[in-house]
C-alpha cells in the first residue's frame, strides 16, 4: 500500500504534519527527497482540500438544521401567546 493510498484513513493532524513535512522537503531535501515530496503534495493537497470542504458542509448543515430548530420554536411560541 502505498503512502497515497494511506491519506484518506490518516487523522487530520497525521495528515498537516505530513503535508508539512512533504512541502518542507519539496524546498530543501536532497534531489530524491524533493522529488518524493513533489510527487505526493498533490495527493495531499488534494485530501486536504476535501477535508476542508466536507468540514464547510457539515457546518453549514448544523447551522442549518439549528436554525429550522429556532424558527420551529419561535413558531411554536408564537402561537401559544396567540391561542
């Protein structure tokens, strides 16, 4: 198994010190680091940015979903002070 195959299981903090790691090497490893750092970054990055999105989209369906819960209460008081 390789290294890229690993990135989707790695815990987030395995994957920015990885990504640390592969981009400070990219800059001044010798030829063979540079050139294994500059072959996987873009499989990091990659994995990264769809972290970052799926994290964006689970935010934003909380912020969603506590706000249907807030109308819904809101509603709900509304009605009772009405009746």
């Amino acid at each position: 198994m390789s290294l890229v195959d690993k990135l989707p299981g790695m815990a987030d903090a395995d994957l920015n010190n990885l990504h640390a790691n592969a981009v400070r090497l990219k800059e001044a490893g010798s030829a063979q680091q540079r050139a294994s750092a500059a072959a996987v970054l873009p499989a990091i990055e990659a994995e990264l940015s769809a972290r970052k999105a799926a994290k964006q989209e689970r935010l934003a369906q909380n912020r969603r979903a506590r706000s249907s819960k807030k109308q819904a209460a809101a509603a709900a008081e509304a009605e009772s002070a009405a009746g």
